[in-house]
C-alpha cells in the first residue's frame, strides 16, 4: 500500500511537469515516426518520379550515332543540348548523367567493330543511380538487340551470343523486403522507452536530491526498496504508455506509405503492435532501474542528464549489427536483451515467425536481467549518501 502511494504521488507529479509529458507522450514516441515516414516516404517519391519521367540527358556527339538517339528515344530518352565540359557539369549537378558518343563511332559501326559511348556521372550523389542505371540499360538493351542482328545477318543463330543462360530466383517476399528497408524500427522503440522514462528517472532521484526532497522522503517509516519499486512503477508506466503510442503511430504512419510501388508490404497492424509490446516488456523495466541507478551516482539533474545521454549509445551496438552487418540470426541471441528485442522485432518486421520459445526466452533473460539491475539499485538506494546534495 505505501508503495503504491508512492507511485501515485510520483505519477501525478510527472503529470504536472511539462516538460516530462511533452518528452514521454509527445516527442519521444512521435519524432521517430514522423521522421523515418517523412525521409522514407519523400525518398521513395521522388526515385519513382524520377523513374516515370522521361529521361534527359545532355548528349555530345548525337550526330555521330542517330540510329542509336533514335533508338533511345523510343525507350525513354530525350536528348538535351551538349555542355562544353561534361565532367564539371556533372560535378556542379548540373547534370544527374550526360552521354558521350565519339567522332569515331560511325566508323566502328560500319566495319561491325566495337563501338564505344561514355556514360558521365558521379556515383556519390545519391539522386544520379536512377537516370545511370536506366541509361544503361537502355543501352544493353540496344548492344543486345543490334547483336543480334549482326548474328542473324551472317546466318547465325542470336543464341550463340549466350551460351549461358542465368534464371535468377528471389526468394525474398514483399515483406522481407521491407524488413531490410525499415530494419531500423526496433531502434525507434528502444530509444522511445529511453526517451520516456528519462527525465522521470532523472527528477526521482537526481532531481529530488538536489532539490532536498529525497531525505524526507526516506525518512518515512517504509523500506527503501518500496520506495524504489514505487518510483521505478511510475517510471515504466510513462516508458511503456510512450512505447504504445510510438507503436501505433508507425503503425498509422505505415499506410501512408508508397511501399506497395517498390514491391513492397509493410505490415505494422495489430498482431505486430502487441507482439512488439510483449516484447519489449523486459526491457522497459530493465531501462528503467538502470536510468535510476546510473541517476544515483549524479550530484545534480545536469549531471545526470549528461550520464543519462551516454547511456542512449548503448543500443545503437545491437542495431548497427543487424543493419548494416550480415548476421545469421540464431537462437541464443534471444537470450542477450537488447540483442534479443532487436532480433524479435526485425523477424517480425520480415514477416519471419518468432517461435514461442524465442520469446519465452527473452522475456525470461530480460527479466532475469532486470531484477539483477533492480537489486543492485536498491543496494544503491539503502546509501545514506544518496539523500544528500553535496
């Protein structure tokens, strides 16, 4: 009972703090949505935009090759006026590719030889793939069609051309497809129950000590650890009520996405939300006695806020691993929290099943986890230094 009085008072205190609801209820779960959805969505619009429009291309040397301008131009291209100096105009981007034809390249045509093209871009501008790779192709298309008229020409079959013949088969589905594209999500949700149990984990016991407050309150005839487990209940209560709404925001942002145009199926509906809810149950505790035990250890609330911010690089190690490394997934990774949540959810994201062992398995380990940290802490709380602001 007295526990419980301690969390309602600390509830209804972080209530009344701006800043602790604006940071736990708004912009802790609301940033990351609108943030990814917006670049992803942007990003994806105007690479399909750019693939539906007519090409342009600044041509030098047209002259020297119409039956190949011709050719491009029923394919897509629009040829554009040549510039002096291709390089630099490319470098300027002023130009996303431009294409070269030499003077030489009508008469390597006629003889049957090798005729060259130059294609100028730059490959560090992200904007300038799409025009490259469909100008390319256009132009495979072309050499591949025009060969196989010179075989047909000297009575030879075109299949000579291709004495191999590649069938590629894509295992991946839609969905897994848009797991490696949004495979960042779990990092989202680890950061928001961050985010939303901070500044409570923070004022509970920092804040407290430096305002002078926290000795009073120890000095009530209840046990410490009451006191610990009544404000670490109002800290994961603000952590998982911002885990839920960031959950349902990527889940309402999700149909606003183009996805299905890059052939892909983004599915954050329902059985998603409480599948990434369960979870990440383990973790909002974990997160939260840790935030109150590293607040301990500082002097002041700007101390702590400094500790605290150092503690938000932590999870980027397990998600920096699964996102730009290849790693197998196997069993035992469900047992590492953290390494765990982030497995689970990227499954979940691929539309992989997670076994009901791989999640007993991390709800077990996280809280396992969990209640070390938690006894630690009230090891902690039991300091009569920790009430003093020195």
């Amino acid at each position: 009972m007295k526990m419980l009085t301690v969390f309602l008072k600390e509830v209804k205190e972080s209530l009344r703090d701006k800043r602790t609801v604006m940071s736990a209820l708004l912009y802790a779960p609301l940033m990351g949505p609108i943030m990814l959805m917006l670049l992803i969505s942007t990003t994806i619009n105007h690479q399909i935009d750019k693939a539906d429009q007519p090409l342009k291309v600044p041509v030098i040397g047209a002259q020297y090759a119409p039956h190949l301008i011709a050719a491009l131009k029923q394919q897509g291209l629009v040829p554009q006026p040549p510039v002096a100096d291709p390089e630099a105009a490319v470098r300027r981007q002023d130009a996303d590719v431009v294409l070269r034809i030499p003077a030489n390249y009508g008469k390597a045509w006629a003889k049957g030889e090798v005729a060259q093209v130059e294609l100028i871009y730059d490959s560090s501008r992200r904007d300038t793939s799409t025009p490259e790779e469909r100008l390319s192709g256009m132009l495979r298309s072309y050499a591949g069609t025009q060969g196989a008229m010179r075989l047909v020409a000297r009575g030879l079959a075109p299949e000579l051309m291709a004495p191999l013949r590649v069938d590629v088969r894509d295992q991946s589905t839609p969905q897994s497809r848009a797991g490696v594209v949004f495979g960042i999500l779990p990092y989202f949700f680890i950061i928001t129950v961050l985010v939303g149990g901070m500044y409570l984990a923070i004022d509970f016991t920092a804040g407290e000590r430096e305002r002078q407050s926290l000795e009073p309150l120890f000095a009530n005839p209840m046990p410490r650890w009451q006191i610990l487990l009544g404000k670490l209940g109002a800290i994961c209560t603000f952590s998982l009520a911002s885990l839920l709404i960031c959950v349902v925001a990527f889940a309402v942002a999700g149909r606003f996405l183009p996805a299905d145009k890059m052939g892909m199926t983004l599915n954050l509906g329902f059985s998603f939300a409480g599948q990434v809810l369960l979870l990440m149950l383990p973790l909002v505790l974990l997160l939260a006695a840790l935030q109150t035990l590293v607040a301990g250890f500082a002097k002041s609330y700007r101390e702590a806020q400094t500790y605290l911010s150092m503690l938000m690089i932590v999870p980027i190690v397990p998600s920096a691993l699964l996102t730009f490394m290849q790693v197998k997934i196997v069993d035992w990774m469900y047992a590492v929290p953290l390494l765990g949540q982030q497995v689970g959810i990227t499954q979940l994201l691929r539309g992989s099943p997670v076994g009901m062992t791989n999640i007993v398995v991390c709800l077990v380990s996280g809280f396992v986890v969990a209640l070390l940290v938690t006894l630690v802490t009230a090891w902690v709380y039991r300091s009569e230094r920790l009430a003093i602001s020195a």
